[in-house]
C-alpha cells in the first residue's frame, strides 16, 4: 500500500449542492466479488446469544454511525483483515474474532484463521477483533455481549508477532485492573504503527454505571488497565452541566491525533430531570428522531497533558447556533484516516450529517481534521435516500482517484454498498456515486438477490474493494454473508489480469452451486453463460473508476525485511513498507516536511548502527 500525505487543510470547501453529482462514465473494466470468508448464515439463529436481530444490525446490516456497528472490518497496510463472524453451534450463535492472512505471515500460512481458537479458548466462547495494526496487534474484546446486564465482556489484543516464538498464543485482556471504572469494555481502535517514543494507543468504549451506559476508553497495555479519555461534552447541548449526561465513544484513532468518536442520547429519566449523576434509563421516544439532535461527532482530547489536544466537534455548519431546535446539527463519525505522517492536521474524518427537512435525510460527509467544523456533504446516488460514508482513501498522484466508501443508512431497506470517486473536473470535494451493485459486471439483481454488496469498508491501492457480500443465489448450504474482496471481473485469482488462470478456475468450478467467484452472471450454477463472460474479457487488466484513471496495478518490490535494519527501523518509524513506497510518498511532501522526514531518519540510522 502506498502512504501518502492528506490534503492540505487549505483546499478549497466547494461542495456539490445535495442531489448533484458530476458527469458519470461507465467504467470500461468493471467489478465482481470473489469470497474470501463465510461469516455466517441468512436467517440467523431463532435462540442462543446473540440473537438473529444482533447479528444483523450489528455485524452485517448496520444503518448509522454507532460503536455497535463499527470495526467490524479492519485491514493495516499489509492488506491483513480482522472482524467478527458468527459461529453456530447447537444451541445458538456466538461471534467470534477471526484474522485473514493474504499471504503468510507470522508463522501461519495464508489464510483465515479464528483468532479464540489460536489461543486454544473453547468453541463456545464469545469475541470480537475490530482493528489491526501495521505490526500485527489485533484488538478487540472477549468474554460477554456487550450492553447486556451482568457482561463480563473485557478489552482484549493479540499480538500476532509473538505467533513465531510461543507455542502458545496468548490473549491479553487489557482492562484487568480492580481500580477499572468499567462494567465491560471494548477496544475498538488502535493506532496503525508504534510511535518509537511512547506506548501505542488503544482506544474504545466501556460501560460506565450500568450496562448501557457507554464511555469513551483508553487501555494501556504495560499496565492492563481502562480508563476515560475525556469526560468534556459538546457545548451547547441541553445536558452539557451535567457530568456524563450523554452516551459516547472513541472509535478510531490515528497516529498523532485524538481519538475520534461520537455521543448520542442522554441517559436521564425524562426530559427536565436531571440529577447530577443521571441514573441509566433512557429518554422516552425514538433517540434517533429528528426532534432529538444529540448525536454529535468528536475528537475526544486527550488529558492529562502532555497528550492534551483541543476539544473538536464535527459539526455541519460551525456558523450555525448550536440549539435543541436546530436539528440539522446531528453528526456521526465513524472513522479518521490513517495517514502516516507527522502533519498533525492532513487527516481526514468520514461519517455522516442531519439535513433538516421533512424526511429528516442522513448524507454521507467528510471533515477535515484540521476544520471540523464545516462538513463536506456527498452525494447519493439515484434511489438511496440516506448514506454514511465509512472511510476516504487518498491514492498516489496519477494511480486511480480519491475514494470513499461506506453504505446507505436507512434502516427500512436492505443495506447496499456506496463508493463515491472524485471528479477530476470538479471541485476538491466533489465526488461521483454509484451503488457497490452498480459496479457489478450484470445488470444489478434486484435488491435482496444475486450477490449483493451490502457494506464497503475499504479501497486497496490496486481498486478492490474490501466488502460484505449477501449472497441468495447459490446452494442453500453456501448461501450467507461472505467477506470478499470485490475485485475485476472474472479475475479469480487476483492479479489483475484475466487469463489462462482463470479460464481454469471456471472450468474447475463447472456445474458448482456454490462458487460465487465464478458465477459472472448472478444465476447460482457455474456454466457456459460465465464462461461466455470470460472469453468477452479476455486479456482486462487492471480497475478503474469513471471520475478517475486506472489504479495500480502492484509490481514487486523488496520488502521491508530486505533492508538493513537501520534503515528498516527508520522507515518502521515512519510506517513506510518499503524504501519504495516512502519515494513514492515523497513525491508529494513540501520541502520542509521532506527535509525533516529525511534529516529524522538519517538520525535514527545513525543511532542504530551506532548501537551495533
């Protein structure tokens, strides 16, 4: 993957007006899913923990912006995936936490791997993986359902690094200590590569006085102990006096940032009661509807000093008073982009904002970190009301255009994938749109058939596409929710270019009910119709998006292990994979940032072979 440096805080904030896209162009070279992991089943389970609506909302079909439903997938830049399957067992369903390896690593072998049962844990415990670092570090939770009474949930990470060394791998709870001021916790999110000159930050949620309550968290892992980051709300809230008057968490971090995150609904007895330490019932009505604007998108700041940083709401429109009776002002983020970079503010925060209006419309917005008080809103494309955009991805200069990707939110239709691309004659915030099943070689099935893309969670430099895939077309026992990598059409084993090789998966696969990579045209059986597709794309190679150019397509380049280790170290610190790759990143430095990424890498070479 290549790291490049965020945009500079000093574009332009031109937004297309809502409804308005740029000119679209049918992308000549098109999209088709190829599975990587069953997560599980369509119809969920009918008893047992957790029942078939957590399932759903929680891990498949998630419709707004809350820490239920984020990290369900995570990648680092080695193109390693954590998240959370389900598990059936006789008497129910559990999640469980699981790691996918595109290419061997740790020891293992490529593959997916259940991360409980590397640890030897039973068949029936429960757990959850929500992020991965750049080295390997998974975190996540283990133990219990969290928001439920009595959860012995706790915050959890496994360093797969130690997989080479140990013959037993080890969970390391990460919120053990008595003095802990959680019910249960959750990390969510951890920083994407170490910072050589403190411990790596964990961030999350925990329940604070009862079950439902949730805070914002940070776990230290030298110490095995939760605490709060920050007990601050947003000023202007109707519960803004009244300590922990609303529900919040941190659900992404980037390097050198605050931890990112979101408040929702107060926990109070009823509106215009409001003891000083609220008890845990919530208010009365629909939290979520259009009169109750208490959702709102943070950056937690960091206490005590010297990680102290401001306070940011991620607001709509700054210029507009906050107030109970301004309800356009809900926002909900879910995540910040992970530049490695020493530029504090280039980051940039996807979510969703609140329009006000009748029908009380979610869109898809950005903020920049640096400017959290104006939203970039994005448009929705044609018969998708509401949206949240999950994650920006910026692409090299001159390898694809600046993407973002996330689903529709709107709770009473089947979840379908979004991926918005900028336009290259628009503004620095105007984007293209299509469904995730538009991109789709066929002619998009109905919703709820064929293979449908129902969440997309990130863009690989290459152009595919990591995502969540319903499938109700293939043998009964293979139907399900799929992790896939949502790649070129008919490129079955990913390298971007279809041929001979793939001409032999279909042909291994003919007659099969239940080979979605293979099955081109949505039917369910593998047959001449597919192979028809094939031989029509012989020879395609490579992605591309109408608003931009091709993606790139990945050469060979020596790995990190293949330098020597000061320079391995300084590149480490700087979470570059390669020399190549930080080249490549230079490119788009200024000179004072390139010359002081330089001058502190000399630095920690020097320092290495000096200590050798």
């Amino acid at each position: 993957m290549l790291l490049l440096f965020g945009l500079s805080s000093a574009l332009a904030a031109a937004t297309l007006a809502c409804g308005q896209v740029c000119t679209q162009v049918a992308p000549d070279k098109i999209y088709h899913p190829r599975p990587i992991f069953r997560l599980g089943p369509l119809d969920g389970c009918e008893t047992g923990e957790p029942p078939q609506e957590f399932m759903q909302d929680a891990w498949y079909a998630s419709t707004l912006a809350g820490s239920d439903q984020l990290g369900v997938l995570a990648m680092n830049v080695h193109g390693e995936v954590v998240g959370t399957y389900i598990a059936t067992l006789e008497d129910g369903c559990i999640p469980r936490p699981f790691v996918w390896l595109p290419n061997d690593a740790y020891g293992l072998l490529a593959g997916v791997y259940d991360l409980l049962t590397l640890t030897g844990s039973g068949a029936a415990e429960i757990g959850y993986a929500w992020d991965i670092t750049d080295s390997g570090l998974v975190v996540g939770g283990r133990g219990g359902i969290a928001d439920t009474d009595g959860s012995l949930c706790r915050a959890t990470s496994w360093n797969l690094q130690s997989l080479p060394q140990s013959t037993t791998f080890q969970a390391t709870d990460l919120d053990t200590s008595p003095l802990t001021p959680f019910l249960w916790s959750m990390a969510l999110a951890a920083e994407p590569f170490a910072d050589p000159l403190e411990l790596l930050d964990i961030v999350g949620v925990g329940g604070q006085r009862c079950s439902d309550f949730r805070m914002n968290a940070a776990f230290n892992p030298a110490t095995m102990s939760g605490s709060v980051i920050s007990i601050l709300q947003p000023a202007g809230s109707m519960y803004y006096p009244f300590v922990n008057g609303l529900r919040n968490w941190a659900c992404d971090i980037a390097n050198l940032t605050s931890p990112v995150g979101a408040f929702d609904w107060p926990s109070v007895d009823a509106l215009g009661s409001f003891p000083g330490t609220p008890p845990c019932q919530a208010v009365g009505g629909n939290p979520m509807s259009c009169e109750m604007p208490f959702q709102c998108g943070v950056a937690f700041p960091w206490v005590p000093i010297p990680k102290n940083r401001p306070f940011r709401q991620f607001r709509r429109n700054v210029f507009v008073t906050p107030s109970t009776l301004i309800p356009d002002q809900i926002t909900g983020v879910r995540s910040i982009s992970h530049w490695q970079s020493s530029v504090l503010e280039d980051n940039v925060v996807a979510g969703l904002v609140k329009l006000l209006d009748d029908t009380c419309p979610r869109l898809p917005a950005l903020w920049e970190y640096a400017i959290p008080g104006v939203s970039h809103e994005l448009p929705l494309p044609s018969g998708i009301t509401q949206a949240t955009a999950q994650r920006w991805r910026e692409m090299p200069n001159g390898c694809g255009t600046d993407v973002v990707v996330g689903w529709n939110a709107d709770g009473t239709e089947l979840p379908n994938g979004v991926v918005w691309s900028r336009c290259m004659s628009g503004g620095p915030w105007d984007f293209c749109v299509w469904t995730a099943d538009g991109l789709q070689f066929t002619t998009p099935p109905l919703r709820g058939a064929g293979y449908n893309v129902m969440q997309v969670y990130e863009v690989k430099d290459t152009g595919e596409m990591l995502v969540i895939v319903r499938d109700t077309v293939s043998a009964p026992s293979a139907q399900g929710y799929y992790l896939a990598e949502l790649g070129l059409v008919c490129d079955g084993d990913g390298d971007l270019l279809v041929g001979a090789a793939d001409l032999s998966f279909v042909l291994a696969a003919w007659g099969s009910t239940s080979s979605m990579g293979q099955d081109f045209d949505h039917d369910g059986i593998i047959g001449a119709s597919d192979l028809a597709v094939l031989l029509g794309q012989w020879g395609t190679t490579g992605l591309r998006l109408a608003c931009g150019g091709d993606f790139c397509i990945s050469e060979e380049l020596p790995g990190i292990d293949d330098a020597p280790e000061s320079l391995r170290t300084a590149l480490e610190a700087f979470g570059f994979d390669c020399a190549s790759h930080f080249c490549a990143a230079a490119r788009d430095m200024d000179g004072a940032l390139l010359h002081c990424t330089c001058e502190t890498m000399h630095a920690i070479i020097n320092a290495v072979e000096e200590s050798q």
